[in-house]
C-alpha cells in the first residue's frame, strides 16, 4: 500500500487535479491510498465563518465558499453536464448540513462548533475528487476520517491514538483495498472516542497522511505539495535555495518544527515509529524524484542542510521568587501547559527563571492564570525564530563564531539561543522584523557558500 496526500494547491489547479489521475492510475498495483486537503482557500473561509454570528456575514462567507467550489467543478468538468450536475447536488448537500450545524450551535461549545465547521473543506474535496476519479475510471470512494483516526478530545489540534485509530483504520482501509478499491480519505480532522469531529491543527493534513501509512503499514507515505521537495530553505523566499535528496526522519522533524511550512510538525512522529519512509514530490512535476526522508542522513548536502524560521513565536518568561530550581518546579510549569494544550519548542533556564517559546493552539488565558498562581509570568510578542538545521552541524567549529559575527553586523538583539541535544538544529529568538534580514544572509553564508 502505498499512501499519497495531496494539499491544497494540488487538488485545486486543473493540472496537478489531471496529475493526481495519472498518478493514481500509474501506481494502481502498488494498492494507493489518497489523503486530500480543502481546496485552497476554503479552510481560512471556514475558521471565519466558525466565528461569525452575524447572518449577512456568514452569507457572504457561504457564497465565497461556494464560489470556488463552483468554479472547480465548471473548469474540471467543463465538458460533461452530468457530471457537474452530479457535483453541485454533492456541494449543496454539504453546503446545506454546514448551515444546518451553524443554526444548531447552541448545542455545542465554542471550539466544538470550530472543528466540525473547517472539517467541511476536506469533507467536499475528498468527494469531488473521488467522483473526479471514478469519472476517469478508477474505482474510488470517499473515505471520512472520522471513521480511522481516533484522536483525543482537544478540539483545534487533537492527536491520534495509537491502538484506537490502527483498528478503526484496519477496518475501515483495508476491506476496501482489498476490493481493488482507492480510498480518498479527508486529510485535517478525525474524531474523539466519542465520535466528535476533531482536527489535527492547521497544515494537519500531512500528519493525517502519515497516521494512516502508519496504521496501514503503508510501503512509503508520499506529500504531494507544489514544490519539487524540501529545499534548503523556503524556496519562495530565496530563490537559489537547493532541493535536498535526503533527510534523516530527525533532520526533517526538526525543520517542521522551526517552521518549514512543506511538512506539519507531526508528520514524522507516526513515520518514524513504523519505519516508513516519507517522500516529498511536487504534483506540478510529476517525474521528479523528490526528497527522500528516511533513517539515514545523506551529508553530501552539507554541514548545515536548511535554515528555516517562524515569524511569530510567543515568548513566556517565569520567575519564581522561591527559586526555580526547588523541587517539581518545572514539572509544575509543564504540568500546566500539557493541560491546556500548549507545547514547548525551546527552553532556556536559569536559577530563578525559565523561558520557554509556546506554540499557540492550546488554551494560554487558563495556563497563564494557573502559572501565576505559583509564579509571575511575562508573556511576551514580537519575536521570531530562526534556526540552522542539520546533523553534522556540530562539526562545523566556526559556526557559533560566524552566527555571532553576522548578528553583530545586522545589529540583531538575540533573545535566546538553543542548540539542540541532538546536534541537529540551532535556534535563535531574534526580533520578528529583523528576520527577513537575516534569514538570506544565513542561508548565504551556511548554505551556498560552504557548498
Ligand atoms: P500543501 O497545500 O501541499 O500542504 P503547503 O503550502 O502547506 O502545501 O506547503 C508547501 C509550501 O511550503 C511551499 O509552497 C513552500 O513555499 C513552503 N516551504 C517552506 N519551507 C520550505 C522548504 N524548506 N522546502 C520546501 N518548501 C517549503
Ligand atoms: N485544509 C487544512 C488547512 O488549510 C489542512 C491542510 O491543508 O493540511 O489547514
Ligand atoms: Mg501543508
């Protein structure tokens, strides 16, 4: 089996939508099994329309919504009435249970009501493109994940678990694989163990596509996206950033993380656990060969492979008065954030105060009220972060000197520094406006001139 996921651009564009029948249709005998993200743009419309109450307001949002969906099925379509005909009743039936559930509101709590709204967008794009796909003579069929992956109950950005989601997925794939059929699942959402739609976190397509290569023992996950593979850096940002071959499972988990937006941080964790490898191919170049992400690291790419950056990351500083380093302090403070949701990508710690970067899905209003119970807290914005990304980047002695020299030169303020336990991934806390400054200087001078 073999699991492909397609995102949003590549299930939009009438050329990469043609390429995903092609592929399909070229990797019949490998048994594939699609994952598909909203098409572009609906998602955003969908977190809006979660938080609008005002009627004209959501009626605008509605025919926004419909507008792009109808402007898919005309262009894709455009030859056989039928099957537009056949499409928009499969919109409108949606469009309709969307509406249904926003009058219906009352029933359900805030972040409830958010998740069932967005899981609309893969929810009409899995159908559209299995009805694509069966028009084209592949025996597909719509799949909803809420069916195989069973998450835990945080709304917003839910994970799966293990045991539950490998049975669901078992019983739910592999009795149509078995029938030759191509199962095109909804990427982004899944649902709680009892049965509440939840989602995986924005981006939380990739993630879904690797949860179900895991639970299926897929031979390869493949992220088809619209660039060639993971570059050095974004390559809509810097232009002459390189493609890689080949990342380590841990190379490519620490890129996600610090922001390289082609793989959601997660993506890795059900990969890595199964052995599969990951493969990053671009829908708008179909022959190319991608980037390979797998156990071992090829190092001819270079000492530091990528250097990647977060514009926005949350600060948190806490003190303590009675000393941090008193026992179950830390423990206490991640106690806290694990409740509300919140991870942690960097810490730094010293004897009366830490300071943690947050990501910000969870719930940081209760967190912060409960840290300031035991310590004061300083919530701070305006800060970002870049980091240099690679498994040899210990090797490379002048590397810290030459970070420095460049800060100083660009009269950068870091806030905070972390070199990974792993070796891997250099991050540093800089201001948010000074990192479009930096980030092509770093990658000159890591990237294209140590190569
Ligand atoms: P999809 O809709 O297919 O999930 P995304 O927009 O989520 O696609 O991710 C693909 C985008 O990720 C690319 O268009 C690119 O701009 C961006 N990106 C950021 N960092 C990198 C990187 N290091 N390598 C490749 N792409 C990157
Ligand atoms: N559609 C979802 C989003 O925009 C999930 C995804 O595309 O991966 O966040
Ligand atoms: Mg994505």
């Amino acid at each position: 089996m073999l699991v492909m996921k397609f995102g949003g651009t590549s299930v939009t564009k009438p050329d990469s939508v043609a390429a995903i029948n092609t592929l399909v249709q070229r990797e019949l005998n490998r048994q594939p099994i699609l994952v598909v993200s909203a098409l572009s743009g609906i998602t955003d419309l969908l977190v809006k329309l979660s938080h609008t109450i005002l009627d004209y307001e959501q009626e605008d949002l509605f025919e926004q919504i419909f507008m792009k969906h109808d402007l898919w099925i005309k262009t894709i379509f455009a030859a056989n009435m039928d099957l537009q005909t056949s499409a928009f009743k499969l919109v409108h039936d949606y469009l309709d249970q969307l509406r249904e559930l926003l009058h219906s509101h009352g029933l359900v709590n805030q972040l409830q009501l958010h998740d069932s709204v967005v899981s609309f967008g893969e929810k009409i794009s899995s159908a559209l493109i299995s009805l694509f796909l069966i028009s084209n003579g592949v025996n597909a069929k719509q799949v909803l994940a809420t069916s195989c992956i069973i998450t835990t109950k945080q709304f917003g950005g839910a994970d799966f678990i293990d045991a539950a989601t490998k049975k669901a997925c078992k019983k739910t794939i592999l009795p149509l694989i078995e029938q030759g059929v191509v199962p095109v699942i909804t990427g982004f959402i899944g649902a709680n163990t009892v049965g509440e739609t939840t989602i995986l976190g924005r981006g939380g397509s990739d993630y879904s596509a690797a949860i179900i290569g895991y639970a299926v023992q897929s031979e390869e996950i493949q992220i088809w996206t619209d660039v060639n593979g993971v570059y050095s850096a974004d390559p809509r940002v810097i232009k002459d950033a390189k493609l890689l071959k080949q990342l380590s499972y841990q190379e490519a988990a620490e890129l996600a993380m610090f922001g390289a937006k082609v793989l959601h941080p997660r993506t890795i964790q059900p990969a890595v656990r199964a052995d599969i490898p990951v493969r990053v191919l671009n829908t708008f170049n179909i022959d190319n060969v991608g980037t390979i992400i797998a156990h071992a690291a090829d190092n001819s790419d270079g000492t530091v492979k990528s250097v990647t950056w977060k514009k926005a990351v949350p600060l948190l500083n806490i003190y303590s008065a009675d000393m941090f380093l008193s026992k179950g302090f830390l423990q206490k403070i991640f106690a806290v954030l694990a409740k509300n949701n919140i991870s942690v990508n960097m810490l730094s710690a010293s004897e009366v105060s830490v300071s943690v970067t947050l990501d910000t899905i969870g719930k940081l209003d209760d967190a912060l009220q409960e840290l300031n119970k035991f310590a004061k807290t300083d919530y701070i914005e305006g800060f970002g972060t870049v980091s240099l990304v690679g498994e040899q980047i210990m090797n490379k002695h002048s590397l810290m000197q030459e970070l420095f020299n460049l800060f100083q030169a660009t009269s950068t303020q870091v806030q905070m520094l972390s070199y990974s336990a792993s070796n891997i991934n250099i991050s540093m806390i800089v201001p948010t406006d000074k990192i479009g400054e930096i980030v092509p200087l770093l990658h000159t001078k890591f990237i294209t001139m140590s190569n």
